[in-house]
C-alpha cells in the first residue's frame, strides 16, 4: 500500500519505518529541508534502539523515502497520516498549527479517494475540525477525503517494539470501508491476536489522554506516598513490592523518584486540563497529578540543600543521568534540568554523564563554566563532593561502593531513581539519600 507520512519526529519517523519493513511503500514528508537531505542519506536524527537499522532497510529496500514535495506524496498515497508535533501553547492547551497546516495542504492537493488519518495527539473534536477544514477548501465531489483518528502509543525508548507488537490499534470514526482498508495496512501489526479496537473518533481522542494520565497518575501516587513514608519511617520499595502483589494494581508506573517528564506525560496532562476548562469542567485529579509532579522535581535538590545546611557555593556536583529516561536522548521536561539550574542559581558546579544526551544538554544549556560533561561516569566523581542519581540507565544499577567512597570529598550519595539498597551503602561507608526510605549512614560534617 502507498503511505505518506507528514512529520519525521518519533512518531512520524518510526510509523514510517516500521510500514516499510513489513512491505509498504512510505514517503515521509517534511518542510525541513536539511533534515529531510539528512535522512535521505542515511542518518537518523534522533536516539532509538533499532530505529537506524530499519531507516538503512527501508532506503535500500526503496520502500522508504523522504521528501519536502507535499503535492507528490499527497498524490501517491492512499493513506496519508498526519504525525507533527502539537507543543503545549503557553497557557497548556495544544498547539494544533501544524496539524491544520498539513490539513490545509492535503486540501489543496488531494485527488481521488484518500484516507487521512491523524496520529498526533490533539484535543478531542481535533477530527471533525479537520474534515470541516477540508470541507472549506473543496467542494468538488471528484475528491472523497475520510478522516478517521488512530493515537499512537510509543514509548521513548522502545518505540519500534511499541509500533511493531502493538498492545491495541485505536481506530475512531472510520467508515467500514476505511476500517477493512485499515485492517489491512496494519495486518501486519496484529497477527498474533485482534489488536483493532473501533470507536468514534472524540473517544478515540480522549483514550490517547485517558491513557498517558493514567500513567502520570500512578507515578505520582507513589510519589505523594513516597513523601508520606519519609514523614513516618516507612520504605516505599516495601509498600511498593506489596501493593503491586495485587494483580488489580500491578507493578508498572509505581516505582518512586523524582518526578516524570519528557514529551508526552507533562503536555498531555496539561492539554487535557485545558481540555477539561473549555467544558467548564474543573479537573481536580490532573490538576493535583500535575502538582505533585512538579513539586517532586525538587525534592533531590531540596534534599542536597539540607544536607549541605543551605550551603552549597563553590561546591561540585557528579550527576548521572540527564535525558528524562533511559534509551533515549530527549531532555524535554527532565527533572535534571530542574536539578541543574537549582544547583546552578545556589552557586554549585556540575559534572555531569548520560550516555546519550550530551549533545541535547549542550543545545539546552551552551558553553557553561560551572557544567562540564564528562566522557565517562567514572569521570565525574573525581573532585565532586557527592554524587546524584537522575536517571535509572542500566549502567548506573551497579556501583563500585568502593570507587565512589574514594573519589567522592564527601562520600554522599543522592538517589532520585531509588536505585540502591539503604544497608549496602551504610556498610560501604556512604552517606545515601533516596526517595521514600531511611536515609543510610551517619551525617557527615560537609567538607
């Protein structure tokens, strides 16, 4: 089946090559002309696990190729899928500029039957606004355009999977016609089981916010009892282990930290309230999810503060982990960039490993004297009085206790992903802070 796919970010760039390895023929379309130049030759703008391997198939396989001619990809596509960014406007809500930019040329250049189907998260009635749109531009009836929803769920990190061996396929406000078409296109996707579930379209738009909310809830439950279990001398992997024992309640998006970002999670929830405010609806729930967020972001630096009695100038910091979460090297809405900037204004210095994000941090942050990014996590404790924990990487759940007590001034350790066991760093020698636990080891007198 011919397929365009309008916008090349996570989501654009991994439905499109996921559509060509299973046989489609795809053109990705952009307006950026050197990111499109870029892809052509073979380079992957972005971090994700296997997603170079399948843009190297499907360049020479031909099945995939990328453009900034809409009028040609419009023309050869039987299903054209809108997959641009909606950024949060500044009062939360979803900027749907791009979207409508993409409708308005599909409008001018679409001829014969055409399925548009929309894959970027937008507000409920997103759907009928674009086929109103579409509506306005043409009124011939040679051109039956349907415009059906189907949200993505990707995971930073494990997106191909995610696209490839979906847990559901949302379809909202399509035709049987345009159903049956659908079926077929993402056959592939659903052999082991029926993944297809059919709705209206304001629904589907909603399941997509239903779902991330649901998520940025449960983590900031744990959260907000993480702060409650540091108030009464409970430990929050203890009550974790036993709540997620519950098969009603499970162990997924209930581990404690230091707060959720990214993407996704933080615009959603916001867009949704908007969302929720246009209805005269106040959502107090996403309004407190979206509270303890934002207050948990803190609660490292608030910890380091404390244990430094205030004082924190002209001291050095290691931190590990800046992208918002492992296998990824996006930096949207990380709480390292609170930590960081926290530090920063408190007159501290930073030395920082990710595996992946330096070059983000570098495009955050420029050419800082107190920011230094080290080549290697070994690399950032020499000289630091303590070392920081804000991404759970695979390569920071094994630490060499003796190693850190060495080359640390002050032999601290602060956990934002609760990474470690209390007791092992006691008996290590390290003073250790996480989140929701007992604190470990003696205070020590700060160097």
């Amino acid at each position: 089946m011919k397929v365009a796919v309008f916008g090349t970010g996570y989501v654009g760039l991994t439905l499109a090559a996921c559509l060509a390895e299973v046989g489609h023929a795809v053109c990705c379309v952009d307006v950026d002309a050197r990111r499109v130049a870029s892809l052509s030759e073979g380079h992957c703008p972005i971090f994700e696990p296997g997603l170079p391997v399948l843009l190297k198939n499907g360049r020479a396989s031909a099945r995939l190729a990328f453009t900034t001619d809409a009028a040609r990809a419009i023309d050869a596509a039987t299903v054209i899928f809108i997959a641009v960014g909606t950024p949060s406007l500044p009062d939360g809500s979803a900027d749907l500029s791009q979207v409508f930019a993409v409708t308005d040329s599909i409008a001018r250049h679409a001829r014969g039957d055409k399925i548009v189907v929309n894959k970027s998260t937008s507000p409920v009635g997103t759907v009928d606004a674009i086929k109103a749109r579409l509506a306005r531009h043409d009124a011939s009836t040679a051109t039956r355009v349907d415009v059906v929803s189907n949200p993505e769920f990707l995971k930073e990190g494990s997106a191909v999977l995610d696209c490839m061996r979906p847990d559901r396929i949302l379809i909202g406000g399509a035709s049987p016609a345009t159903q049956a078409l659908l079926r077929e296109l993402f056959a592939p996707f659903s052999r082991n089981h029926d993944k297809f579930i059919c709705m209206d379209a304001r629904s589907a738009e909603l399941a997509k916010y239903a779902a991330n909310c649901m998520l940025a809830t449960r983590i900031s439950f744990m959260n907000e009892m993480a702060n409650l279990a540091e108030h009464t001398g409970a430990d929050i992997e203890a009550v974790r282990r036993a709540i997620g024992s519950d098969p009603r309640i499970g162990y997924d998006f209930i581990y404690a930290g230091c707060g959720f970002g990214g993407s996704c999670f933080p615009k959603d929830l916001s867009a949704l309230q908007r969302i929720a405010e246009q209805y005269d609806y106040q959502p107090r729930l996403l309004q407190a999810v979206d509270a303890i967020n934002q207050r948990q972001k803190h609660r490292l630096f608030e910890k380091i503060l404390d244990h430094y009695d205030g004082d924190l100038a002209g001291k050095t910091f290691a931190v590990w982990g800046l992208a918002f979460k492992p296998n990824t090297d996006d930096m949207r809405e990380a709480s390292s960039q609170v930590l960081l900037r926290s530090l920063w204004q408190a007159g501290a210095n930073v030395q920082a490993f990710d595996p992946q994000a330096h070059a983000e941090a570098r495009r955050l942050f420029g050419e800082r004297d107190d920011l230094r990014l080290m080549d290697r996590k070994e690399d950032t404790l020499s000289g630091a009085h303590a070392l920081v924990i804000v991404t759970e990487w695979q390569d920071f759940r094994v630490l060499d206790n003796g190693l850190v007590r060495q080359r640390l001034l002050d032999a601290t350790v602060f956990d934002g992903r609760n990474l470690y066991e209390p007791a092992q760093m006691a008996e290590a020698g390290l003073v250790y802070y996480s989140i929701g636990r007992p604190d470990a080891g003696a205070r020590q007198a700060p160097r």
